[in-house]
C-alpha cells in the first residue's frame, strides 16, 4: 500500500513537471511570435502588452480595434513622422 501511494505521488510529480514544461514551451512560442510581431510592426516589445495579446481565443474584431488604437495612436504617427523628418524625408 505504501508503495502504491509512493508511486501515485511520483506519477503526480511527473504529471506536474511535464505541465510545467510544456507551459514554458508555450510561453516561449508566444514569446517569439510577439518579438516578430514587434519587428514587422516597428514597435518596441516592451510597448506590446503580453497581456492583451491571447492566441487561443477566437478573434474578436471590436477588441483588435480598441488594441490597435491604443497602441497606433497619435503619439506613435508623431515618433514615426519625427523619424521621418531626420531621415530627410
């Protein structure tokens, strides 16, 4: 009996490890899909919020809008026209 409860809390340790381990691979996909998001999109990662960003919902186009005004707002068009200027253009 003791060792059938050793055994069912070693299963459960290793059930627990491997979830761990699969959350940190999908963290790091997630990861890497935002780097990518904020390399084609010319925003730093830090402005990103990983928070609002959940790839496992189904898209929601009113909340995409909201997102995407707050992140493209006035003040990234100023940066960006700023750049522009320096550049000469």
């Amino acid at each position: 009996r003791q060792q059938k409860q050793t055994a069912q809390e070693r299963a459960k340790e290793q059930r627990k490890e491997e979830l761990q381990r699969l959350k940190n691979i999908k963290k790091k996909e997630i990861e890497e899909r935002l780097r990518k998001i904020s390399e084609l999109s010319g925003t730093p990662l830090h402005l990103i919020d990983a928070d609002k960003v959940d790839m496992e919902e189904d898209f929601d186009p009113e909340a995409y809008d909201r997102n995407m005004a707050e992140l493209y707002n006035d003040d990234y068009y100023d940066q960006e026209d700023a750049e522009l200027e320096g550049q000469g253009g």
